[in-house]
C-alpha cells in the first residue's frame, strides 16, 4: 500500500480488526520511510457497479460519492457515525445483491429513501429535497403532506 504522505511503496501493517459489523477490515499501517501512520479499509465487491444517470450518462459507482450524501443527510443528526457505516455498507450489499451491474440511480435513491426513513425522518426530508429536486415551498409542502397521517374528518 502507498503512503499517501510521502508515496513510498513499502509500508508496514501494523494491526488488523473486522470494522463494520464484520464486512471490512480495517488495517492500522506504518510508513518506515516517513514516519506516517494511516489507516485502510479492505471491503469484499462482489461485482463492479455502473449507475445510468437519468441523462443517459453512465458512471461506475462511487461508494464514497454515496456515504457523503448520506453524512450530509444526517449532519447535526442525533445518529452515530458507526451506524452511517452500516448503513452505506447495507445499501452497497443491496444493490450488489440485485444481481444486476447496470443499475439506475433513481434506485439507488429508492433504496437510500427507503432507508433513511426507517432511521430518521429529517435525514429522509434533507436527501429527498435533493433526490427529488425540489425547487419551490410548495414541493416541501407537498412531499410532507404525504408523510402526516392523514386526519380523519369529525362528523
């Protein structure tokens, strides 16, 4: 592994344990060169993943790209980053589970929706607003009419 302090080649692990509920490790290493302490994580991928954009685009997927989405959905949010982990990790084994390597990003939004509101209600509103392109109050008003129960009128 490359130091990314100095970029000599030859650095030196210096302890290894499971993180993320067994489905990574995570390896302390040592650059002897430099002096430089890191850490990596190695992640089994079961297939290579491309996202077809709503534009036609097509772009391989970006693990990174989505749990910044996601940490940005739930700044300031009463959840623990060891829970984020999971969940990102949780998403990636669904959509690699799908049994599909093309995979359109409107289900892979589907699928962080469903999550998010499972795990918190503001953190589902703040993705959706960008998911769903929300440009005016009234899109706000709308999308959460649909999340209030709906009252029943008194006779």
């Amino acid at each position: 592994m490359r130091c990314p302090f100095c970029g000599n080649v030859d650095t030196q692990v210096k302890d290894s344990r499971p993180a993320e509920d067994h489905v990574a490790i995570r390896r302390r290493r040592f650059c002897a060169a430099c002096g430089g302490r890191f850490t990596t994580y190695e992640r089994v991928q079961l297939r290579d993943l491309v996202v077809l954009k709503a534009n036609g685009r097509r772009e391989d997927f970006d693990r990174a790209k989505l749990e910044r989405s996601i940490r940005i959905a739930m700044q300031k949010r009463p959840i623990d980053p060891e829970r984020i982990d999971q969940m990102v990790s949780g998403i990636v084994r669904r959509l690699e589970s799908l049994g599909e390597t093309d995979i359109s990003s409107r289900q892979i939004g589907e699928i962080v929706m469903e999550t998010l509101a499972r795990i918190d209600t503001v953190a589902y509103v703040r993705f959706a607003s960008v998911y769903m392109n929300f440009q005016a109050v009234g899109d706000f008003d709308r999308f959460m009419s649909e999340l209030r129960p709906q009252e029943s009128p008194e006779v």
